[in-house]
C-alpha cells in the first residue's frame, strides 16, 4: 500500500495587510521590507476567525476536490503554532466537529514552519502501515495573534492562512508519494521561539494574557542556518532517490523570506520557473506556507496531474524537511 497527494486547498483571510499600512505602525518602509524579504502584503484574519475557521476553509475545499465522502476521512492532523486553545482541546478536534467528523482520530503537532512536511510524513506512515486510508492534513494559522507589532523585525514578515491536502491509500506505485525527510536540532531552538507562556517560561502563562506570548527570532543567525540546512536536506532527498533537480516540475519551499528562497534555489542550480513563489502576497504563514503555495499553482493551472513536487521547509525548533510527492488526483 502506497500513499498518494490526492488534494489541495486553501484559505486565505479578506484583510490585506500591506508594507505602506505597517510603515504606519513602526520604523518601516515599503522599500525597506521589500528589499530584505520580498514581501508586499499579508493577509490578517478577523477577530473573530479563529485557526479552526481558517483551516476548516482550506479542509472543505481540499474534501470537495478529493473526489471523496467528507465520511471518508478517518484521520485529521493539523499542524499549527498557534491554536485556538493553549493545550487543549487540540485544534484538529475543534476542525473535526466543525466539518462533522466526529469518529476521525484528530489531533495536533507542532514543528513550526516544517509542520506541513512533518504531518504530511505523518499520514503517509499511517497509510503505508494499513491503519489509516484517508488522511486530511491541514497547515493552519492565526499568527496575528502571536506577533508583536512593536517589533518591526517580526511584525513585517507573518501572516495568517491555511493550506489542506488529502492523502490516501493507493496501489498504483506511479501515484505513490515518493520520500519524506524530516529532523531537528534543538541546540538552535532559541533563534525562533515563542518564550512566555509555558512552563519554559518566566512568566506564569495561567495567570498572564496570551499577549505576552509573542514569537521572537534572531534573523541574521536564522537566515544563515535556513540556506545551509534548507540546501543540505534537499541534495540529500534527491540523491537517495536518483533524481536530477533538472526534473523536477515544481520546487516548492516553505515562503519565509524571497532571500532566503533565492539563496537555496540558486545552490540547487533551479530554474526560476521551476520555483513556486508566494511570499509575496502572502508573507509568512508557518504551516500553512507550503499548501497555500500548492493551491497557488493548482488554481493557476501550473499544476498537473503526474507531476512531481519538491517541498523544502525549516522552522522554529528547529525543525527541517522535504518531500518528493507527485501530484495524484483522482479527477
């Protein structure tokens, strides 16, 4: 048994934040994060959208396309960093019943901006060992509500959106998701982190509001450890599997920062229309990066069944990982 990438979909709020509205927040220019991460505008959920609504969004719109029951779906994982509850009950549970799944197994992971990587890793185990057949993965975030808009050097790069895909069994060895690579170094773990509000914290995250809780990141120390293990884990993936990165249809990386995606493009010898961008518009979105970039290329009509994806993440923790997975839909 083998697991297939049957669909995507995704959700991106109506808010548009752009670099001119931040310049009037803190010490910015549009010129200035144009020019260091590529990025134009974000998207900023209302307040009243919780991660559930924008992953909810993203996981009917990937259903719908499946080609399957909503009941076919017997697994929900949802990578995210920011929940709509601290703890519990999980983001995935508060999905399920939302889409009225209640007898999915659903639970929560957190691997920062990697998360889409590891639960895509995750359902194709499950699948591969015959105890799940469909599996809904879902990249969902509300990092609005975790970033500090004091802070210019975090305030300018995140965003708010979710991506889905649906994963299931197959026999066809063609349609299978080819290799999954993922890992973690926590010697690196203070360069992105969210510090307050656990019991990691110097603060007592019960008796503190969740404002205290924003994430902080040392970017150049950051930026330099991303091209280095971004670049790494990818040579390695196509090395295991025998393949030329000239072949590949579309490279997607995790969309953080257009410098950084530059940097590892140009080491890996990618063409430029090989590489999916989407920063851009959307900025940082953390788990939901990579399938908001998918469902890009998908509704433009770039991507086409067979067709083979490169995807290549790092994130807080740290965390790292890529994936080969062909473009299998059932219709």
């Amino acid at each position: 048994m083998y697991a297939a990438f049957r669909s995507i979909g995704a959700y991106a709020p109506e808010k548009i934040l752009t670099n001119d509205d931040l310049a009037k927040m803190v010490d910015t220019t549009d010129e200035w994060i144009t020019k260091r991460t590529g990025i134009k505008e974000r998207r900023i959920a209302a307040d009243d959208e919780l991660t559930s609504d924008l992953g909810v969004k993203a996981a009917a719109q990937a259903i719908e396309r499946s080609g399957l029951s909503k009941d076919d779906i017997d697994m929900i994982v949802v990578a995210t960093i920011s929940p709509d509850y601290f703890c519990m009950p999980s983001t995935a549970t508060v999905i399920a019943q939302k889409l009225g799944l209640p007898k999915a197994t659903a639970f929560d992971i957190s691997a920062a901006c990697t998360g889409f990587i590891y639960i895509l890793s995750i359902a194709k185990a499950f699948i591969e060992s015959g105890m799940k057949k469909n599996v809904l993965i879902i990249g969902a975030e509300k990092l609005s509500a975790i970033t500090d808009y004091n802070d210019r050097g975090t305030c300018i790069l995140f965003g708010d959106g979710a991506g889905a895909a649906v994963i299931s069994a197959t026999d066809n060895k063609d349609e299978a998701i080819l290799d999954v690579h993922t890992g973690a170094d926590g010697d690196f773990g203070h360069l992105l982190m969210t510090p307050n509000g656990g019991t990691g914290s110097e603060y007592d995250g019960v008796s503190h509001e969740a404002g205290t809780c924003f994430m902080e990141m040392k970017g150049n120390e950051t930026f330099k450890v991303a091209v280095r293990t971004l670049t790494k884990d990818v040579v390695e993936i196509l090395k295991e599997n025998n393949i030329d990165s000239d072949t590949i249809e579309h490279f997607i990386p995790h969309q953080a920062n257009y410098r950084i995606i530059k940097a590892v493009g140009d080491a890996l010898k990618m063409r430029e229309e090989q590489v999916v961008l989407t920063v851009h518009k959307y900025g940082n979105t953390s788990g939901a990066s990579i399938p908001m970039a998918i469902n890009d290329i998908y509704e433009s009509g770039k991507l086409q069944k067979g067709e083979m994806m490169l995807l290549d993440a790092f994130g807080g923790g740290l965390t790292w990982g890529s994936a080969l997975a062909p473009f299998s839909p059932l219709k």
